[in-house]
C-alpha cells in the first residue's frame, strides 16, 4: 500500500495530463479553436491579398513616337504612355508598374514578405515576455490598421512603408495563433495544419471578394476592417497556463485551468490540480535545462549538420514553389478567379495523400517521391507557352504535400529548442522574398510565361535527389533524437577522456618514477655525505649508523 502511494507521488506529469483533467478537447477549447481558426482566415486573407493587388490588369500603348506601333500586352521602348483596361483595378494600374517600372511590382509583395520575416522574430520576443494572448490581440489590430493605411495611401513610398508594417503585424496573428492553439491540444501538428487549412480558407474567400470587388483599394478595406472584429473577445479569451507555468506564475495557472473545466463541466480537485501544476512546472523546467545541456554537443555532429543543411535547403524549396505558383497566377490560362480558387482548395486532399503515403513508405520514400512528381508535373507545365491550368494545379497539390511532409519531417529531427522558430521562420521568410523576383522573370519579352515553373522543377528535383541522404527513420521523440545524434559526439568524448587519462597515466608514473630515482640517488652516496635525515632513513629501513 505505501509502495503505491510513493509511486502515485513520484509519478511524472505532463502539460498533456492537466487538459486531460479539465476536460480534453471539451467545449471550451472547440470555442477557443473557432476564435482562432477566425483569426487565421483573416489573416490569411491579409496574406494573400498580394496576389491581387499586384495582378496585371490589360494594356495598350496609347503615346508611343513617330509612326511606330505596339501590340496590346507589349512594352515599347517609344511609349510615352499606357493605358490599362478593364474593371479590375490594382497598385499596379494605380502606379504604372509595368515595362521598366516592373521591378517596383515585385518589391511591392516582396516587402509584404520581409515584413513577415521581421514579424516572426519581434512578436516571438513579444509573446515571450507579455504572453501569447496579448501577442495576439496586438498584433491582430496592428495588421488591420495598416491594411487599412494600405489601402489609402497616395504614394508608392507609403504604400511600400505600411505593406512591410501589416506583414510585421500578419506573421503575429499566425504565429501567436498556432502556438495558442498548440497549448490548447495534445497533438504537435494539429496547430501547424489547421493554421494551414485556414489560410487556404481565407484564399478562396478572397477568390469571391476579388470578383465582388474589383476596386483594389476597397476590397483591401474589406479585408482589413474584420480584424478589429475579435478585439471585443479580448476578456473572454483565457491567458495560456502553458505560458503561465512556464513564467512560474503557478496560482494564475491553476486559476485558468479551473475556469476551464467549470466551462467544461468537469469536477476537479483544487489542491491536486495545484500538486500537479507544481509537479509540471518542475518538469518543464527539467526538460528545458536538459535541452539548454545536450543541443550544443549535438549540433556539432557531422552529420547533424549535413542533414540540418538539407532539411532547410528543402523547406527553401518547398517554400519558394508554393509562393512561385501564387505568385504565377495571373499567368495561367483561364479565369484568374477561378484557378486562385481551386489552388486554394488542392491543400485539404494533399493532407489526406501525405498521410496515406506517410503510414505506408515512411518519411524519406514518401517525401523523395512528391518531390520528384512535383519536379516532373512543373516541367511538363514549363514545356507549354502558357501554363494548362490542370497540370499546375497538379503540381500545386503534390507541393502541398511535401510542405506537409517537411515540417512534420523538421519538427521530428530537429531537437526541442531548434524547433519552428529561428531558421524555420528566416528560410519561410527568404524564401517569400526570392519568389516575385523569380515570377517576375515571366514579363521579361524574351522569355516564356512559364520559365519561372521550370526554375522551380529544376530545385525540385534537387530537393528530391538530396533527401535521400535524409534518415529513413525519425525518432519519435525528443530525448531519442538527442541520443541517436550525440552518438557520435559521445564517442568522441569517450576516446578524447581515454587519451587524456592515458596522456596523465603516463606522466604521473614517469614524475613518480624520476622522484624516486632522484632520491635513491641522493641516499646512497657515502654516509658521511648523505643529506637524507634520519627519520627517512629508518622509514626506509637502511642503516641509520655514521
């Protein structure tokens, strides 16, 4: 009987145990889980409105010198002036930014990127230090109110200011979002796909509002001012115990959790759920001191390091193509509208095709394998003048599924605290940037449309042929990925520790040696020179008579 109650007292509690006594995946958490699945559509929308803002809309030479003439859809080095034609509207139209000025296209959605590159590294520090629910709410009203801005500024140079400001404040609402989320369920990679699945939501909810609106400037207020919308659920949402444990603010902690499960209509203990509280902050704080110990051995590992350098590489890639065919819509045949819509859907089967291939083949084969079908399906597209829309959604779809796979692949590699943040958030973010620059190759005259598709085949196919170095299996959990990668750092220690003490061996028996040589030397001369004392001498046992 007191055998059971010291194991009942020494057991070792998780953050997943207090969900489980407040009720799970209950009511309270379904209502958080919709709140936050809100956020992630709008700001997915904020995300992807880039793509529309920065269309092409037809035109013509209008002013061009002498008798010279120009084709609708051609620049003319002669032309004085464009015309656009058209309902649709867009910064492009609003500011002649086509011919030479294409560049300023680009860097219109490439500063929107770098925007949510800065984002994701000044809201992490923010969450850190004030928490994820005031992270979100900030950022949440920072993205609306410059998205706001964006849509009444009158000069390029603002618009270009509060396009890198409503990135800043867009990354927030995603990040704090997913990891609030995270908090809330059991599961590592729920947070990651839903956050994905809303984003893809809020594309084809975009997809109608742009045909709706084919003013540019008003459909950007449209989508902006529903993101003040969950400012009014400010004192509803509960802070994250996670947070709170982690900070030590333990009573705060256990007063959130007992709010849960009252909302849950869940009995619970008030003293063991602090005892467990307590009990998990200590853990928490066990594993973060171990991790803080063990990484920095790891990672100076050889092959840690080769296959860190591929991971990225691949989520590089992954990256820069699923951005490369949004940022390609306009050059696809049929209605815009309409394929920004179904690209926006080809996310929800790639799911269900990654894990049928993922039980099946293991990560390595599985990830190979869509790699090089996206390789094959892009090239095929790049073979035609103007991109069959079938075949690109094909390639879109197989994308999406290695975005899938290379996360959770990361996310299973990498140890704890080299997990999502840092190098994640820089490759995502670098790779936002590259991408209109590489789409922009397509308006070049002698060019094809599709020629940035076959850039991004080439790296597919790169990425594919370089992840079979990549293990085949993944450990399964943190503390197994640091012993499978510290194997080699062990081994290293353990034989530098050997030839050290061998080295010290060695030197301690050869000091003691030549000392007792030296002293031998000294007591045998003739007795009467002898310096040796007396007491030394009868220790010895030697003749201590003159």
């Amino acid at each position: 009987m007191e055998n059971a109650q010291g194991q009942k007292e020494n057991k070792s509690y998780e953050f997943d145990d207090l969900l489980r006594m407040t009720g799970g995946f209950s009511r309270s958490q379904t209502a958080l889980s919709a709140f936050l699945c809100l956020i992630s559509i709008l700001s997915g929308v904020q995300v992807l409105i880039q793509m529309f803002y920065g269309t092409t809309p037809p035109f013509r030479c209008v002013q061009i010198s002498g008798n010279e003439t120009c084709d609708p859809g051609k620049c003319h080095p002669n032309c004085r002036k464009y015309e656009f034609s058209g309902l649709f509207t867009s910064a492009v139209s609003e500011w002649d930014l086509i011919c030479d000025r294409r560049h300023l296209k680009a860097l219109t959605q490439a500063v929107f990127m770098a925007g949510l590159l800065c984002g994701s590294f000044l809201f992490s520090s923010i969450s850190d230090s004030f928490g994820w629910k005031f992270s979100l709410f900030v950022s949440s009203a920072f993205a609306s109110a410059f998205g706001m801005a964006s849509a009444a500024a009158n000069c390029l140079s603002l618009f270009f200011l509060f396009r890198l400001l409503a990135g800043i404040g867009c990354t927030g609402c995603l990040w704090a979002s997913r990891t609030y989320f995270s908090d809330m369920m059991v599961t590592d990679y729920g947070s990651y796909i839903l956050a994905n699945v809303c984003i893809d939501v809020g594309g084809c909810i975009l997809s109608l509002l742009s045909y709706l609106i084919p003013n540019w400037r008003h459909l950007m207020l449209a989508v902006s001012l529903p993101g003040f919308l969950p400012l009014v659920a400010c004192w509803w949402i509960p802070r994250s115990p996670r947070w709170l444990i982690a900070k030590n603010r333990l009573e705060e902690a256990h007063e959130e959790l007992m709010k849960c499960a009252t909302n849950n209509n869940v009995t619970v203990d008030p003293e063991h759920l602090k005892h467990v509280i307590q009990e998990v902050g200590k853990n928490e704080a066990r594993k973060a001191s171990d991790a803080n110990y063990r990484i920095p051995g790891i990672v100076k590992t050889r092959s840690f390091k080769l296959q860190r350098l591929i991971l990225l590489f691949n989520r590089f890639v992954n990256s820069l193509t699923i951005w490369g065919i949004e940022y390609s819509i306009e050059n696809f045949a049929g209605n815009t509208y309409l394929n920004f819509f179904i690209l926006s859907l080809t996310f929800f089967p790639s799911i269900i095709l990654y894990h049928f291939c993922l039980k099946r083949f293991g990560h390595r084969f599985t990830y190979s394998f869509l790699m090089v079908l996206v390789a094959i399906v892009l090239q095929i597209a790049g073979d035609f003048q103007v991109s069959v829309v079938i075949i690109v959604i094909a390639a879109r779809f197989f994308n999406c599924s290695t975005l899938n796979a290379v996360y959770v692949y990361s996310a299973e590699f990498d140890p704890a605290m080299l997990r999502i943040t840092g190098s994640w958030s820089l490759i995502n973010g670098f790779a936002g940037i590259v991408a209109p620059f590489v789409a922009l190759l397509a308006d070049i005259p002698s060019l094809k449309k599709t020629f940035p598709l076959l850039i991004y085949a080439e790296l597919a196919a790169a990425s594919g042929v370089m992840s079979i170095c990549l293990p085949s299996q993944v450990p399964q959990s943190g503390e197994q990925t640091e012993a499978w990668e510290q194997t080699e750092t062990l081994d290293q220690m353990e034989t530098w520790e050997q030839t050290e003490a061998w080295e010290q061996t060695e030197t301690w028996e050869q000091t003691e040696a030549w000392e007792k040589d030296d002293a031998l030397s000294w007591c045998k001369k003739p007795r009467i020179q002898a310096p040796c004392d007396r007491e030394e001498l009868e220790i010895r046992g030697e003749d201590t008579r003159v």
